[in-house]
C-alpha cells in the first residue's frame, strides 16, 4: 500500500490558501486515480473523502492508494500519519507527504526523499511522530512574491498607456503595489487565498506533472493520460 498525505488546515477559512495546497493536490490526484482506475485491486473503491475518526483525517481509497488529508491542523499533522503507518502497517518509505514550499517559486516543485524544506511545522510534526526522515516529499512553490511584474497576466495593467512617460508611471505603481505585497511576512503570506490564474495553473500543470512523477517511481500508481 502506498500513503499519500496532502497538508493542510481544516475549515472553509482556510479554502484555496497557499498553506493548504496539499489539500488541493490531492483533490485533483483522486480525480486521477479515479478516471484511470488502478488495474487488479481488491481494495473497496471509493470517489469520495470520508473522515475517519480514527484516523482524525479525511481518507480515500482508490486500489492500494490511501490518500489522507489530516484534519488536526498543520502543526499536528502527525498524529493521523502515525496512526494510519501503524494501522495499515505501512513502511514509511512508502509514505508520501505533499505540502506548500516558500523556498520555491510558484509553479515549480520538487520531489525528495528524505529531506524538505527548512521550516515546515507541519513537516517536521510527521518527522517527529514517526521517528524518521525517510520518506518522500512533494515540495510545492507557493511563493508569488516579487514575480508579479514579470508575469505576463500583469500586461493589462499598462493597457492604455500610449505614452513613454506614462508607461513609467503604470511601472512605478505596480513596483510599488509589489514591493509591499513582497514585504508580507511568510507565516502570513502562505494563509493568503491563490488567485484565480494561480489555481488555474496548479490544476492544469503542477498537479499533472507530480501526477506522472509519483508514477515514475510506482509503476500504475497513476495512469498517464
């Protein structure tokens, strides 16, 4: 069986935050799974997360795929992994862990074994419960910050501006908007809502290509479309 846990924070607050990308991905990574379907398994399907008490986390179980969003907050995220590695007796190696990066820029992200970000409470809770590093990460870029100018979504912005002179001052005020938008502190920043091109861009091409990625490594987890 392999575990796949998405992080995140429970609650419609927290909906489509940074801090909850686990959670998106693996909404999308169910959908995946159950459009391909897992080819011989006798494991009871399900289209749906259901919250298990005993695990304190929503579950779905798709073939020999658990995946699992925790429903104790970020920073005890732990508990419902431990608890689910003991129940199913699971080797962490076997575990993977899909969270929110700051130290990576939106619309990348990366894939390790053993070894994460620097600051992740929630992380670092799963790292501690179980009594290991070793297991796989999907490191997602949440960070927007200081890129807004140079994404071309930005070009309406100057739209109009016939000028040199007013092409400058358009500039000027959107470095301006972002270099405060820039200063956020992090712990804030990642409890702020993505915007509608940035989910966009997460559906259509970050979670497709982890998607196949996990796949590189486990032979039908999911299919490739």
């Amino acid at each position: 069986m392999k575990i796949i846990v998405g992080l995140g924070n429970p609650g419609r607050e927290y909906e489509n935050t940074r801090h909850n990308t686990g959670f998106l991905v693996l909404e999308k990574l169910k959908n995946r799974l159950i459009k391909f379907q897992i080819p011989n398994s006798k494991q009871t399907q399900s289209s749906k997360f259901q919250f298990s008490k005993r695990f304190g986390a929503e579950v779905c179980q798709k073939g020999d795929v658990l995946l699992v969003k925790p429903q104790t907050y970020m920073n005890e995220s732990g508990k419902s992994v431990a608890a689910i590695l003991r129940f199913y007796k699971v080797d962490p190696k076997d575990l993977w862990v899909v969270h929110d990066d700051l130290d990576i820029v939106f619309g990348d992200y990366k894939i390790h074994f053993g070894r994460g970000p620097k600051i992740h409470n929630g992380v670092n809770d799963i790292e501690e419960r179980l009594g290991t590093e070793e297991f796989w990460r999907v490191r997602v870029g949440v960070d927007s910050r200081g890129r807004e100018i140079r994404n071309s979504s930005l070009r309406p912005d100057i739209a109009g501006a016939t000028t040199g002179r007013q092409i400058t001052n358009k500039l000027k005020s959107l470095i301006f908007k972002n270099s405060k938008h820039g200063k956020v502190p992090g712990r804030k920043y990642v409890l702020m809502k993505l915007s509608g091109d940035e989910k966009a861009k997460m559906d259509e091409t970050v979670v497709k290509e982890i998607s196949e990625r996990i796949d590189e490594h486990h032979t039908s987890l999911i299919s490739k479309s």
